[in-house]
C-alpha cells in the first residue's frame, strides 16, 4: 500500500494506488503468535489495492505490527494469504477499528500434499543388502 503524507477527511492517510470498496471475510492474527491461545479472529475488508487492505477490525493493532492475514472470496476461496504490516489504525467507540495494512509477502494459496506411499520393508532391505555387501 503506497500511502502519501495527506489525510482523509476521516483522518486516514490517502492511498496513490486505484483501490475497489469490497466486502470479505478476513482471518488475522498477530506475527508472530506468541501465545497458543491466541486463536485468529475475523474482520471485514471496507477496501482493497494491488498491495494491501483497508480493515474493519475488533480490536485496536498499532502501527508497524505484522499481521497474518487470509482473506477469502464470497465463495469461501482464499483470496489472499500471506504477511501484512499495519500502516495506520483509528479506534472507534466500542474497542473497534479501521486500519489500513500494507501486504508484505503473499504466499498463494496452499496446495494440499500427496503423500506418497513408502516401499515395502522387504524392498528398502533387499536395496540395503548391496550396499552391505552381501548377496
């Protein structure tokens, strides 16, 4: 996200970048997790650039905090997965938020792994049994 040192009339630093106002679930938590029980939890997109998000977030994130965030189309799709750093945030009543955040690496989707099946014992020891030397 390319920002510029003007504000928005809301306060928020204005984007160079063409930006479409779109709605998608977002699923975030902070990076690195420190603790196991910090469980993501879920925000809203308001707008989205080529490089980053404007958030509705649950809760107040500080500016330069990476986050992890995946963002998933309407049909439940990963959109975008990968590592974002909060340029600003702006706290509403109620402990809400809008923050805009700046996609630092996008990892794609992830692909689902075939595992292969291992040979058979008596195969992997028959192998072994020249380079034992014996036969």
């Amino acid at each position: 996200m390319t920002v510029s040192a003007e504000l928005s009339p809301q306060g928020a630093p204005l984007r160079l970048e063409k930006r479409q106002s779109v709605v998608h679930v977002v699923e975030y938590s902070r990076y690195p997790r420190r603790l196991a029980s910090e469980n993501r939890r879920v925000a809203y997109t308001q707008d989205r650039s080529d490089t980053g998000l404007g958030l509705d977030l649950p809760e107040r994130v500080t500016p330069g905090e990476l986050l992890q965030v995946t963002v998933r189309d309407i049909d439940g799709q990963v959109a975008v997965d990968g590592l974002a750093r909060v340029v600003w945030c702006k706290e509403y009543d109620g402990g809400h938020a809008r923050a805009g955040v700046s996609i630092l690496q996008e990892t794609g989707q992830r692909l689902m792994l075939r595992v292969r099946r291992r040979s058979p014992l008596a195969t992997r020891s028959d192998s072994n049994s020249h380079a034992l030397g014996s036969g």
